[in-house]
C-alpha cells in the first residue's frame, strides 16, 4: 500500500507529534492501535452460524456458546491491548558503521507494569519481524538488524510492533521512533592518496610516498586492538600462541594531511567518501595523518580516538543538527 | 497475511480440542467415523513428529471422496440431521490433514466450535452442558497456543490452560447478561433438519401392546408446576394428548387433524378467583408431534398454542426441541354438552363390522339390561371389577378379534386393551366413545414443588358422552388395578416385577434405599431447574425474568438496559485506563524547569535526551551571555538544592528564580 508522497509526510508528522520519538517509550493507549484481523471476521461469521441456529432450534446451550464466544471475541480485545500496553522499549547504544553497511541496533524490552507482554513482533518496515516476550522477570535485549544508507547521525525511523495474542481476533501495533545514538560514517571508497602540498608548496617531511603500498613482511608482534583482521597471524592463532599480528615494514611515523581541498572538483559525498578511505588506509599503515575539511582541521596523530574524530567529523561534515535526512 | 507455521506446542491443543467437540456425537456417528478420526489424528501426529509427509493432493482428494462416499451410503436416503452432521464432521477431521499454517489452525478451531455447537443438539442434559465448558476451554487453549511464542522462558510464562480460563472467566458476566437479555426470537425459518432417530413416546396410533411397552421407558416426558399454587389431587392427573376416535378392527387412531383450533389471543389474563381453575406450566421433552400436555377443559395461554374443538391442546409447530408452555384448565368443565354434530355423532359410534362379534353380542345382552348410558358405563366397569382381570406389563398377544379374545379368554392386559375394550362395547351399544391416550399421574418432588412425567406414566383411557354431562372420562384400568391411578405403575404391577425390569441400570430401581432415593431426587430437583433456567429459557420465561427479577416491563427497557450496560462497560474501561496512564503529577521545581527548557529551546538550546540539569544551565548561559552570571549561580543552586539536602523553603526560591530567569531568556 502506498500513500502519495504528501498524505505519507502528513501521517508521518501526525505520528511524530502523537508518539514523538524517543530513547525509551512505553507504550500506552495513545501509542497503540487496535483493529480486528481476517480471523476476527472469519469469527464474527462464527458466531451469526452459531447465533442462528441457536434461534432456529431454539437451542439455549447454542445460545450460550455464541454468547460466550462474543464475550470472548470482546475480552480478548481488551487482552490483546494489554499484550502490547506498558511493554516498554529502551533504545541501546549503537557501534559506528560505515554508510551502507547493516547496523546491529540493540533494543532492549521491559514490562513497565510487571507484566507478560508474549509473542510480541517487532520489524523495520519491510524487514522479517523479531518475534519476542518480555516479563517481569525476562528483559530481552533484541538485536534489530538496519541497513543504513547515508552517513550521520543514524535515524531508523519508524519501528512496527504487531502483536495479536492471545487469540489472533485482534491485531494491535504502534509505530513507534527509538532514537538512538550513533553514527553512520561515510562509505569508505579506496582510492590512491593524494597529499596536500606543505606550507611550502613541498611535501612534508617524512611523507609517505603516495604509492607506498604493500610492504615486506617483517616479524610477528603481539595483538594490538584495532590491528587489522588481514594482518592477524591466523596460522599461528590456530596453534594456540594466542593472537598475535604480523608485522611490516612500514613507513611509520610518517606524516600526511588528508585534504578535502585536493579532491577539488568532485561532488561533496565522494570526497568524504574518498577521505574515509584514506583515514583507514592511513591508519592501518601506522601514518600520523591530519584532516582538514572546511572549517575543521584536525592534528596529525595515530590513535583510535584519532581516527574515531576524524571520522565522526567526516561522518557529521556540512550536517547540521536535526537534519532530517535518514541514515 | 504471513503464513506462519502452527508452532509445535499447539498441535496437541489442536488434536485435543478437535477431538473434544466430536464427544458429544458419539451416540449417532457411524462407527467408521471414528476410524477415520483415529487414522487422521495420527497421521497429522506422524506429520508433527517428522516420520511421514503432508499428503498430496491427489491423496487428499481421494479421501474427501472416500468420507462423502461413506457418509451417503451410510445414510443413504436419510436426509436428517445426522447426515448432515456427518458431513460436518467429516470435513472437521479431514481438515487436520492439511493443517499446516496458523490460518488452517483456525478454520479447525472454527470448525469444532461449530461441531460442539451441533453437538448441543443431539444433547443438552446437564452433563452436555458441564461438558461443553471443559470443551470450550479446550477449544480457547486451543486457540491461544497457536499464538504462543514458545521458544523463550516457558516455565515462567503462565500456561496456555490457565491463559485461556483466565480469559473466559473475565468474560463470563458479559455472557450471563447476553444470555438473560438478549431477546429470545423465534425461529427465523420453519425448515430445519432434525434428527430422524426414532423418538420414546405416544404415538399417533395405538395398538393394544404399544403403550406397555413405553411402560419399560422411564425416560422424561415432561415436568410440570402449578403456577398459582393449586394442586389437582392425583386421581384427576390425566394428562390428555390425542384423542383416537377411529378403530380399524385393529389400531385406534384420530380420524382427520384438528378441523377447528382456537389459538391463543394475547389478552389480558382475566384475574380470576375461581378455585376450580388450575393454572401450570409444562416443560416438555421433544416429540417431533404438534400435540401438547394438558388436563381436561384446557384454555391456551401462550402465544402458538391452540386448543381443537376436541379440547386438546396444540402447538402451532412440530415440537422437535424441548418447550415451556403455560395452560390453564378447568377440569369441572363440560366438554361438548351441548350436543353433538351429527358427523360427529357418526365418527363416535363407527365401528368395523365384522370384528369381534362375541363382544358386540355381549354389548347388545348388556344394553337390553341398562337402558341408561349411565348405568351401561357403570355395569361395564364393575364387570371388569368383578371378573379376573388382571393388569399387566406383559400381556398376551392376541389374535384377529383382539377384543373378543382380550374380553373372554386372556383377561390380562394393559390400558390401552382396558380403554379400547371399553368404547368398543359402548359404541356397540350406540353410545358414543373414543379412546384418549396421554399420560396418568407423575412423580411429585414436594421440596421444589413440581410433577415429573415419565414415559412409564403413559397411559390411555375412554371418554363416553352422555346427554347433558357431554364428554365424560371413564377410566377402566381405575376399575382394575386402582393403585396405578393412585400410586403409579410401579405399585401397579409390584406384584409382577415387571417395572423397568428391561433397564438393568435406571435410577427409578433406587426408590427402596431411602438416602439413594433421596440423591436421585436431587438430582432431579437440580435437572429441573437446568431445564427451567437453561434449556426452557424462550421468550416468556425472559419476560417473566426481566419483570420479576430486574423489574422491567418491557424489551425496550430491556433492550436500553442492555445498551447502557455496554456503554457503562465501555465508560468505566475509559476512565480507568486514562487515570492509569495521565501523566504524572509534576512538582513545582519540574514544571518550572519545564518553562526554562522551552524559552531555551526557543532560543536555540535545546535539552538532548542525556543532558543533566547542570550541562544544560551551563550550555544556556554560554549562549545567554545577558544573564550568564545569573544562570551560572542557578546552576550551582540546584546542584546543591538537589544532591545535597532537601529544604522546602529554598526550594521555593529557587523555583521563583527559575520562573524569573526564563522570562528572561531571549
């Protein structure tokens, strides 16, 4: 089913101003909806089957049961309401990706009341639902798969919890906004370096030479985080030496500046695109590298926290605050 | 909608519950039935524990041709309610082979509450309905596990058992009140099926043996209470029914239908003092025939009942389900005293003519002797009083002229032979007569105050008209065994051991032991107000229900009432979920720190999610270079004020300088 552009954007502001996005939501009578499914009517068909026999042989215990199964159809609205009412959702922390790569958004479930809240289904739109009980008790921390697709804050949008126990005659869902902290990086695309010209119009001292490329391997080292899965001695993992890294020659120590200015004519994506390349690449060959962008330079240094500032600065760059733009 | 798979833990819910519904037929479904049953239960079972595949369809296709084959053959050219169960069921069964997906789930679940339901009509005793309750819980279980999400936490969820109780105890007083208020209306077509099975009771016609042997049945035939407290004494308890004018030398049997019925009118019922009216209401068991149950000079008192110029009591329907109806009668009543019409006269003294001659010697010896119909009717009933004739169960079987050979040589019979000898020698002597069958007696249960009527309690008698008296009852079996008309047709045939002794297990055998006698009663008692409040429960009962316990008058109050209920239901939820869910009452200092966040954000600071009072004071004042120092202060206030000690009174403050310090916020 899809809405014209214009009735969509009017539907997605009524659900922001009547269930505004935040880190943690209980859901209640605002945020819910309730509607019968098929079966519902299918059992609506029932009970007329039911009701008019019990007229045409004046059956009093036909009576009963069509009363009693309508009784039930009422009562399990109000119990698939509370199925779903009170459960509340807490957004988690989210690990940084890079644009295009699917983000493990952690959702953690919790009953505000103390109650069972069972075979609830949870799903992005167009994605296979997680299918989930929360108790008092039971907190489960779901894992909700999302592909991202731009760089930035991430913004997932809107999540679909459907349930309709315990008697499937009722569907209640509510789509509700976690938001959650965390950052899409640009996609990294891997691209030979080009370095910005020194003050002077030289190359740094020490730079690299742009083709500096695979080097001689060197030794083994002991395992540093953030050391690269492809330098991970595998052999000798396997028997039992406990991670360690080959090491290789490489120009260490060297200097550089990542430039967003030498990628002059290209369009803004593709230099930070191609940046973040160059941030990993520089990185992983142990350079000190800086990042100039406009209006943000960043020191040459080597150190996960370097890199992490560099890239959140790719990641947010020309982005200001409460862009609306979804990851 | 998604085609999720029945999760695992439901099929035995399923199985059992489809199992359930099918108890109730157990008494009319052809054995192969249950065969099929067994056979596809557990190959849906092989199917769930993996050994064998879904059938295919050419496999499937066979085996709805196989069932309906053998349901019509079964049944062949019997096209009644069995049959039509039958099928019902067989599609219920052969549903399960290719339940596969949630939705097959519930087309089975629908389809067993269907089968329950025409279970109901087969059954309706007190022990169907018990039986019905635990089926429903099956059938919700049922439902509600194949919702379940079973794979996380199972021992700390409750069970799908309790679930389901839990569900239909809370809608149970929604149910009570549908099942007492909604208007009962009466049958929306007149075509139904009904069971074709052979039916205990009165036939429409009677051959000398036909009513003993429904003396061996002590099965209902229906229950009666006198509405206005006036009890008949038991020697009047003669139940008419149908009134056998005709004789064809062999069988008795009504001439023609009722030519002229009076149906009842709604009136208003004429309150009468009179102390010779008895006003009862019967309840009575079905009979798949229009006659009802009443006592002599009956007048209609419900709405589809008549009476026929024969002073019996009809209904306007075949009575195929179990009824209530009011009557009242005046016993002293003369029926017809007025006179005869001559077709009428004709029809009561016809006879065949040559069978039993011997008797219509006899008659016309007796007739030379008493002038007076009177004093005939009264020689008659002494000459059976005097002669040996004996009263029995088991009487002889008799030749061509049954009459003859009842009269003067076996001497031993039962009503009927007593009632038909008798208006068989009264016609021959030229006084009009005719046989009535119906019911004699009953047991009374004193404590709750009502007249039991068995198929044992069967009984026939005549009617002879006389000048000026018109119809008047004469009872031969009165003459010979008058403990059957006083006591009943156990004292009856005591001597002869003969009650119930076909019935090896029949509760009426108990009578002896004084505490079982008392249990059985009981359990009548209980029987009775299960058919009373349950199974009797039409149109007037409702009525009666809502003036007498609610105090309404009418439907429409009823139906108002009805109506406001569910709207009270439905205000009540509202109120109690708004106040369960208003927002929290909020303190003077939040709704003042409320106030600042909004001129704040206004001014291009907006509060994130993770900002402490203090970062956010701290933000605000960089951006508010005006009132920085101010802000500034606050801030180390409230850090105070809030980490360290509580105080009423600088509180206040501090709440005034927030409220000051957020108007001036630009």
């Amino acid at each position: 089913m899809k809405l014209p552009q214009r009735w969509q954007q009017r539907w997605a502001r009524w659900l922001d101003k009547r269930i505004p996005p935040a880190a943690e939501i209980t859901l209640g009578h605002r945020s819910i909806f309730i509607l019968p499914t098929r079966t519902g009517l299918l059992f609506i068909l029932l009970l007329l089957l039911l009701l008019v026999t019990a007229i045409n042989y004046q059956n009093s215990l036909i009576y009963a049961l069509a009363f009693w199964l309508f009784s039930v159809g009422l009562a399990s609205m109000l119990f698939t309401f509370r199925n779903i009412a009170g459960l509340t959702l807490s957004a988690g922390h989210m690990n940084p990706v890079f644009a295009g790569e699917t983000a493990e958004l952690p959702l953690r479930l919790s009953s505000a009341h103390g109650r069972w809240h069972e075979a609830v289904e949870i799903a992005w739109p167009d994605n296979p639902p997680v299918i989930a009980d929360a108790g008092p008790s039971q907190s489960p921390l779901l894992a909700l798969s999302y592909r991202t697709r731009r760089r930035g804050p991430v913004k997932p949008g809107r999540l679909r919890i459907d349930s309709c126990f315990p008697l499937g005659l009722f569907h209640v869902w509510s789509w509700v906004r976690p938001e959650y902290q965390g950052l899409v990086y640009p996609a990294p695309e891997s691209v030979p370096f080009v370095f910005a010209a020194g003050e002077a119009g030289d190359q740094i001292a020490g730079a690299p030479a742009s083709q500096s490329g695979q080097q001689d391997f060197h030794g083994l080292r002991g395992y540093q985080p953030g050391d690269s899965m492809r330098i991970i001695a595998w052999k000798q993992v396997a028997q039992g030496r406990g991670l360690v890294s080959k090491d290789f020659d490489h120009d260490e120590g060297a200097t550089c500046w990542l430039d967003w200015e030498v990628l002059a004519p290209l369009p803004a994506e593709t230099r930070l695109s191609r940046l973040t390349g160059w941030v990993l690449e520089a990185e992983q060959r142990h350079w000190r590298y800086g990042l100039r962008l406009p209006g943000v330079e960043i020191a040459p240094d080597n150190t996960e926290v370097h890199r992490d500032r560099c890239l959140t600065a790719l990641a947010l760059y020309g982005l200001d605050d409460g862009g609306r733009g979804h990851a | 909608m998604r085609d999720t798979q029945i999760p695992r833990e439901a099929l035995p819910w399923l199985l059992a519950a489809q199992a359930g519904s099918l108890v109730l037929h157990i008494s009319h479904l052809p054995l192969w039935m249950w065969l099929l049953a067994a056979a596809v239960a557990g190959w849906r079972w092989l199917i769930h524990t993996g050994r064998v595949a879904y059938p295919g369809r050419r496999l499937k296709a066979l085996a709805v041709v196989a069932a309906s084959a053998g349901v019509i053959l079964t049944f062949w050219r019997s096209f009644a309610l069995e049959s039509a169960t039958a099928f019902l069921v067989a599609a219920a069964l052969l549903k399960l082979l290719e339940m596969r997906y949630r939705r097959d789930g519930y087309v089975v679940v629908f389809l067993s509450c269907f089968v329950l339901a025409v279970g109901f009509l087969f059954h309706q005793d007190i022990l169907a309905g018990l039986y019905g309750l635990l089926c429903v819980w099956l059938l919700m279980s049922a439902l509600l596990a194949l919702h379940r999400h079973f794979s996380s936490a199972r021992q700390a969820k409750r069970s799908v058992q309790r679930q389901a109780g839990t569900i239909l105890l809370v809608s149970l007083p929604l149910m009570l009140v549908l099942y007492f208020l909604f208007p009962r209306l009466s049958p929306l077509w007149g075509f139904n099926l009904h069971s074709g099975e052979a039916r205990t009771g009165l036939s429409e016609t009677m051959a000398p043996g036909d009513i003993a042997r429904l003396g061996q049945s002590d099965e209902l035939a229906f229950r009666v209470t006198f509405t206005d407290g006036r009890i008949p004494p038991r020697q009047e308890l003669y139940w008419r029914a149908l009134v056998l004018d005709q004789y064809d030398g062999r069988q008795w049997k009504p001439f023609a239908p009722p030519a002229a019925i009076d149906w009842y009118r709604a009136a208003p019922a004429a309150v009468t003092d009179d102390r010779s009216l008895y006003a009862y209401e019967i309840i009575q068991e079905p009979t798949g025939k229009r006659w009802l149950f009443a006592l002599r000079g009956v007048s209609a008192a419900e709405a589809g009942t008549g009476v026929t110029d024969q002073g019996m009591l009809v209904s306007r329907r075949p009575v195929h389900n179990r009824i209530r109806y009011r009557a009242q009668s005046w016993p002293a009543t003369p029926l017809q005293a007025e006179g005869l019409t001559a077709v009428g006269q004709r029809l009561a003294l016809s006879l065949p003519r040559s069978v039993n001659p011997q008797s219509r010697a006899f008659a016309a010896q007796l007739r030379q002797e008493h002038s007076s119909d009177e004093d005939f009717i009264q020689t008659l009933l002494s000459y059976f009083r005097d002669n040996a004739f004996y009263y029995t169960l088991k009487p002889d079987v008799l030749g061509s002229n049954d009459i003859d050979e009842f009269l003067f040589s076996s001497r031993r019979g039962f009503c009927a032979h007593y009632a038909g000898a008798l208006v068989f020698l009264a016609r021959s002597a030229g006084i009009p007569a005719r046989v009535v069958a119906g019911y004699q007696g009953g047991e009374w249960n004193a404590e709750e105050g009502y007249l039991t009527v068995r198929q044992y309690d069967a009984h026939a008698w005549a009617e002879v008209w006389l000048a000026g008296q018109g119809w008047v009852r004469v009872d031969p079996t009165a003459a010979v065994a008058p403990e059957r008309i006083e006591y009943g047709l156990e004292q009856a045939v005591a001597d002869e051991g003969s009650f119930l002794e076909d019935q090896v297990f029949s509760a009426q055998k108990l009578k002896g032991i004084n505490w079982l006698n008392r249990l059985r009663l009981e359990f009548d008692s209980l029987n009775y107000y299960w058919q009373r409040w349950v199974l009797a429960y039409d149109g007037e009962r409702q009525k009666g229900f809502l003036s007498g316990v609610l105090g309404l008058k009418d439907y429409k109050t009823g139906l108002v009432l009805l109506g406001s209920s569910f709207f009270v239901f439905f205000l009540l939820a509202s109120v109690v979920l708004w106040w369960k869910s208003r927002p929290p009452a909020q303190s003077p200092f939040m709704r003042a720190w409320r106030l600042l966040q909004q001129r704040g954000a206004r001014a291009g600071v907006v509060a994130m999610g993770s900002d402490t009072p203090s970062v956010y004071l701290q933000r605000l004042a960089e951006q508010q270079p005006l009132i920085r120092d101010e802000l500034l202060q606050l801030r180390q206030d409230i850090n105070q004020l809030l980490y360290q000690h509580e105080d009423a009174q600088r509180l206040a403050g501090l709440v005034r300088r927030l409220r000051r310090l957020a108007k001036r916020i630009k």
